[in-house]
C-alpha cells in the first residue's frame, strides 16, 4: 500500500476514539451548510441576472458549485485545525469531494451531448462508476500495484509492442476527444440553429458536417497521442471503400441523398408531404433517414433513397397550407342556391379556415339520388390534421339544413311493372 494513503488510514483510525474526529466532522458538516445556502443564493441570483448566452457555462458551473465550495470551506478548516490535531479525516474528505466534483461535470457534459434515453442513463452511471472506482483503489492502496500489472501485460501490433495500460490509456484519450468534439460542435450547433436569416436546410447539413470533420479530428488526434501511426489508416480507408463498393452501397446512397435532399431544399422540417401511403408532418431531416409524424401520432422512418427515386408529394412546398375538399349532396326538391349559401357562410366561420383562398361551394354534378356539391376549404395548419375538421363542418352543415328544410337524399329505386300481370292459378 502506498505510504502516503497507509498514513492517512492509520490517523484516521487513531483519531476515531477521540475529540479530533469530532472537531473534524464538525467542520464538515458546518462546510456542508455554508456551501449549500451560498450555492443556493448565487445560483438564483446569477440564473436570474445573466444572459441567455452564458446559461449554458453556468449550468455546468452549478453543478460543481456545491463540492468545489465545500472543498474550499474544508481546506480553510484543515489549515487552522492542523496546528493543532491530525486532519486526515479532512483529507479523505477533500478527495471525495473533488470525485464528486468531477462526476458531476462529466455528467453534465455528458448530458449536453447526448439525447435522453437508455444509453444516457448507462453512460451516466458508467462514469459515475468509474470514477468512484479509481477513488477507492487509490485509497485502497491498490491502484499503483494495479497500473504495474496493466504495464506488465504486454502484446504487439504489426512492429510496435505496447502494454495494456498504454492501450487503455489510449482508449480514454480518444474517447475523451471525441466527447471534447461533441462537446465544441454542439455549442456550435445550438448558435448556428438560432441563426434565423439562415435556411434550416443550409444550418442542419453545416452542423453535420461540423461534427463529422470534428469527430475525425478527435480520432486523429486522439491516435497521435497514442502514438500509433496515421498513415495505418490508408489500409482501413481502402477496406472501407471496397465494402461500400459490395455490401455498404444502399447505406452510403442513403447518406449522400440525405445531403442532396438537405441542399435542394425540396422538403423542410415542418412541410407535409406524402410518401408512398404515408401522410405526415417532416420532423427531422437526418443524414441516414427522414422522420415523418403522422397524423395519428405514430412516427415513419423513411430511408433518404425512398424520397430521391420515388415521387414525393410535398403539400406545403410554397405555401405553408393545404386544402381539404367535402362531398355535399342535396336532393332534387330542396333550394339548391339556398344550401350553396348555408355551406359557404358555415365552411367561412370556422376558426381554421383562411379567407384567402375564400372557401368555394361548386355543383359537382346530378347524381341518381340527389346533386352533388363540392366545398373546398384551404387551412393553415395541416399538420393538425382535417378529420376533426371535416367532422365539425358536416355536423354544423347538418344542423343549417335541418333548420331550412334542406333535405340530405338517400338512395332509392322505383320499379316499374309493365303489362298484365299474371293470373294467379286456382287453389
């Protein structure tokens, strides 16, 4: 066991059975309280008073306000009491204080990065485990025997020998960049969207692109500091071109058409479009897929290819509008002009549909049973959907015509018997 950490454990257990724990404990305990009410007051004050743009660096500040100031009251604590008694109780706090500290902002990076959900929530607790992992086999004593074992356990790539501690090592480099990269073109990303006299279109495909050319120069430089040499990844960029020229070409074609369908602006967030027999509203352009909401609440993904070779009918394409047409039928004895009237006036009172275009009311043609009228409406706000729409306009269409003696026809049939009818044969 290390010297410094045996030390440590040997004055804590002395210190237990007298009053120099007490007098430590207390002063935790009173750094607990300080730091709390000074965490709570600075944070309502700085929340309220800063500018929306520094909200983000002191979220992350919030949540390390609580440990970092604690550890200062503690180490204030430490500096008068050791005049006096060992303070090793205060020490061992002040290391579980800074793990806490630095659990808290990764965390917090963490969850800036990454969307909610399952795999959040594992990182989270993989980080967290981690972290109180190394601090109890540095207290344990065993984390230096254990970095000798990593080191001993030896193996080679091509030429090159390496150990397996400098493997790890060089895996959490490269994780670490990659998060740092995330990290930069996420900050990036939530400015570039705010950007209103940009085109959503242009602002999605420069974000993704953002994050992938800093994504591949975090793996760069996270496989320098590894030492391993670059030009190794020639021989991988050459295997991948062959997979996508066999196996990998719909998942490539699919990337590419996810960039021309960002660039030609043929379709936005929020346009109602038609594919195939899926009707909905377009929530997220992705660079693989294309996420349409429909009107029932499920969600449809579509493949970027589906919507380059196949026609696609964009309902909002220059207008932000749609239009939603009604079958009428009224007999042949009603007011016809009357009925063409009632429906006009219903179809322009209500609340979602535009003045212009004005709704129409057309004789559609003479059916068998009654004449066909067609109201064509146009509402701003397709994505809501026209059922409901639809629903309130007949019920208010019905209750017009019942009022005015406007009468709905339904089928019937007249038959005719032509000549005599035949005698009926004696019982």
């Amino acid at each position: 066991m290390n010297q410094d950490i045996q030390h440590i454990w040997q004055e804590i257990l002395v210190d237990m059975s007298t009053a120099a724990a007490l007098w430590q404990l207390a002063i935790i305990a009173a750094a607990c309280v300080l730091a709390w009410t000074i965490n709570g007051a600075l944070r309502a004050y700085v929340m309220r008073s800063a500018p929306e743009n520094w909200k983000l660096a002191i979220g992350g500040i919030n949540r390390v306000l609580f440990p970092l100031s604690t550890l200062i009251f503690v180490q204030l604590g430490k500096l008068v009491l050791e005049y006096w008694q060992h303070t090793s109780i205060l020490l061992l706090s002040s290391k579980l204080l800074l793990a806490m500290a630095a659990i808290r902002l990764v965390v917090y990076a963490v969850r800036y990065i990454l969307a909610p959900g399952g795999l959040l929530k594992s990182l989270e607790n993989t980080i967290a485990s981690f972290i109180w992992l190394l601090l109890a086999l540095h207290l344990g004593g065993l984390l230096p025997e254990l970095l000798t074992t990593l080191e001993n356990i030896k193996f080679k790539i091509g030429l090159n020998q390496f150990n397996l501690l400098q493997a790890l090592q060089g895996l959490f480099t490269i994780i670490t960049a990659m998060l740092i990269a995330l990290w930069i073109s996420r900050v990036i990303e939530n400015k570039l969207m705010r950007a209103q006299h940009v085109n959503m279109n242009v602002r999605v495909v420069l974000a993704k692109l953002l994050r992938i050319i800093l994504l591949a120069v975090a793996i760069l430089v996270g496989l320098s500091a590894v030492g391993l040499d670059i030009t190794l990844l020639s021989v991988f960029g050459g295997a991948l071109g062959v997979g996508l020229g066999f196996g990998l070409q719909r998942i490539a074609s699919n990337y590419v058409s996810g960039f021309i369908l960002l660039l030609d602006k043929s379709m936005q967030i929020g346009d109602v479009i038609t594919v195939d027999t899926h009707y909905g509203v377009v929530r997220e352009l992705r660079t693989r897929y294309l996420l349409l909401r429909k009107l029932d609440g499920t969600e449809v993904i579509i493949p970027n290819e589906t919507l380059i070779i196949n026609p696609v009918v964009n309902h909002s394409f220059s207008e932000h509008k749609a239009r939603v047409q009604l079958s009428i039928q009224v007999s042949y004895d009603s007011a016809l002009e009357l009925a063409m009237q009632l429906i006009s006036e219903i179809a322009k009172r209500h609340s979602r549909t535009l003045e212009d275009p004005v709704p129409a009311v057309l004789v559609k043609g003479f059916g068998e049973s009654g004449i066909d009228l067609m109201l064509t409406v146009w509402i701003p706000d397709p994505e809501e959907g026209s059922a409901a729409l639809q629903s309130e306009i007949y019920l208010e269409i019905w209750r017009a015509f019942q009022a005015h003696n406007i009468v709905i026809p339904y089928p019937q049939r007249e038959i005719r018997i032509i000549g005599n009818l035949p005698t009926p044969l004696p019982a």
